[in-house]
C-alpha cells in the first residue's frame, strides 16, 4: 500500500522553479531519504505534503487524501520533525508533551516512555528553553511520535548532533521501522542515509536524479568494478571483479600476503557529488 503518492508536483517561488514536475512514492513501512544539495526542495517538499504550503501544480496524497485538504484523521496519523517544530519555552519537556497528550487524548503514563525512548528522562522537568540543541531535537521528536503516527516527516533529525545522540535517535528510527511506521527522512549525511534508508531519492534542481535501494546506486556508478589489494609487501593491485581473478587472489591468501582487499564501488557521497557536481551539504 502506498502511504505517499506525488503525481508531477511542481512549486515556484517567485520566478524559481523549486520543484519541477516531481513523481514519487513511498510504501507502507518504507524508510524513503529525500537527499539533495541545500535548497534543492527537501523541505518544500515536505511542507507540500504536509499541507504547510500548495503545490502549483500536480497532486500529493497521503493515506489517499489530497494534501491540499488533509482530515483531522490523517493529521492526527502524523508526526512531524523540522525546524519550524515550535516547543512553549516556559514549559518543561514534560508539560510540552503532556499538552500535546491532551490534544490527542493520549494516556499520560505514555509520556514518560517517551521520554525515555528519547533519553531525556533526567530533564523532564527543564523547561524547553534551557534545553541543548541536541535535547531539544530530540524532545521535538518526542512529541512527533507520542501519538503513534503511522507516517513520520523527520527533516534533518540528527543535522548538529554528537555521534551518541545521532547513534540513540538511529535506533529510534529503527525501533519505528520494525513496528511498521512509514518515515521520509531529509540527511545530509550519506552515512546515515546508507544505513537506515530502504530507498533513497536524490533531488537537484526541482528533480529526482536517482533513485533506489543505496547500495544498488553505489554498485550502478562502478564503471570499473574492480577489486583493489594490498599486499603486506607494500604493493597495490587493481583486479577485474570476476572469476578471472580468483585464482590470482586465492595465491595471494594461500600465502598470508593481504592486508587489505576492497571492491571498488564508491560510497553514496561520491555517487552524489559526482551526479549533482555540488556538495551535499
Ligand atoms: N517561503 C519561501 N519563499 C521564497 N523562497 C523559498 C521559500 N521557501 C523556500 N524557498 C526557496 O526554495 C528553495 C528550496 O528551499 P528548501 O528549504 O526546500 O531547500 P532544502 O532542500 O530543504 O535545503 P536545505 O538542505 O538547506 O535544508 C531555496 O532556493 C529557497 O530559498
Ligand atoms: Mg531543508
């Protein structure tokens, strides 16, 4: 089943075309990461799909439903992480959730599960103003996923984090996966793309360029397919990768003489920057 279908969106601003006849969709339990260099659309897309902002032109639908006029039923079913997330200040981590809990009538013995899913048991009581950046990322994602949502929007959610924190929110996200939400993820981190992404989408200049499961793209732009080794005299090889070479390959293991034995396909990064010609981040 299809949770988001995008049919030839397209959105300018003024006379720039941001996003130009775009076609994507995402399946039930999918994790699609929408990738791209700054201001290619990422999160214009987003704000489409969550009705912040109108297409031109083309249909968005979530659950079925046209993004121009979503039911209070689909919007309870979502959950949305970006930098426009506002949280009230004054109020604590706790009281922002337990206002939203009233909202959505959830059980408030919830909020602290939450709250130790996010790993900001020990500042339940801080007000969200006092918070850190990465606490605070992390209470806004709190909030976007103390309803249960089937669908989550998280753009960006690790951007500015330590490696523990991004590491602690990843197994979140895959915590999510395995309990059947459907998430589209905005990163610029090609790492963290490869690693919890089932297919990724790159945008540039309003399209989608490439497309599919990552480490498929990574073996598509291996023009070379090769394996490269290093012997522990200090020599590099570069083989053909096929059955050619395993007979050269299996002397050199015979004889104790490899430190190091790669394939040569590049990693999503180098497939991006190479498409797009620019930096990702
Ligand atoms: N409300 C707006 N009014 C005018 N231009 C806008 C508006 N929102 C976005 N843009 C422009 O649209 C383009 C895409 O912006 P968007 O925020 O979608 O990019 P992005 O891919 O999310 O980038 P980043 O990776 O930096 O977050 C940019 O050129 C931006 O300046
Ligand atoms: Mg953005």
């Amino acid at each position: 089943m299809k949770v988001i279908e995008i049919s030839n969106i397209t959105k300018s601003f003024s006379d720039k075309k941001v996003l130009d006849n775009l076609n994507l969709s995402i399946e039930k339990g999918e994790i699609l990461g929408l990738l791209g260099p700054s201001g290619a659309g990422k999160t214009t897309l987003i704000k489409i799909l969550t009705g912040q902002i109108k297409a031109d032109c083309g249909c968005a639908k979530l659950f079925g439903e046209n993004c121009d006029k979503l039911s209070p039923e689909v919007y309870s079913n979502i959950g949305v992480v970006m930098d426009n997330s506002g949280l009230y200040g004054r109020l604590s981590c706790y009281d922002n959730l337990k206002l939203f809990a009233q909202v959505f009538n959830i059980d408030k013995s919830y909020i602290n599960e939450v709250l130790d899913k996010v790993e900001l048991v020990s500042a339940k009581k801080t007000p969200a103003d006092k918070l850190s950046k990465g606490m605070r990322g992390r209470l806004i994602l709190a909030r976007a996923i103390l309803h249960k949502p089937e669908l989550l929007f998280l753009d960006e959610p690790t951007s500015g984090l330590d490696p523990a924190t991004t590491g602690k929110i990843h197994e979140l996200i895959f915590e999510l996966k395995k309990s059947g939400t459907t998430i589209l993820l905005t990163t610029h981190d090609m790492y963290e793309a490869t690693k919890l992404c089932d297919n990724v989408a790159l945008l540039n200049e309003g399209k989608i360029i490439e497309y599919g499961e990552p480490l498929s793209i990574c073996r598509k732009h291996n023009p070379d397919n090769s394996i490269h080794i290093l012997l522990n005299d200090g020599t590099k090889l570069s083989l053909q990768n096929s059955s050619e070479s395993a007979d050269e390959i299996k002397r050199y293991f015979d004889n104790n003489q490899i430190v190091s034995i790669h394939s040569s396909e590049p990693n999503l990064e180098t497939v991006f920057i190479s498409l797009t010609g620019r930096s990702l981040v």
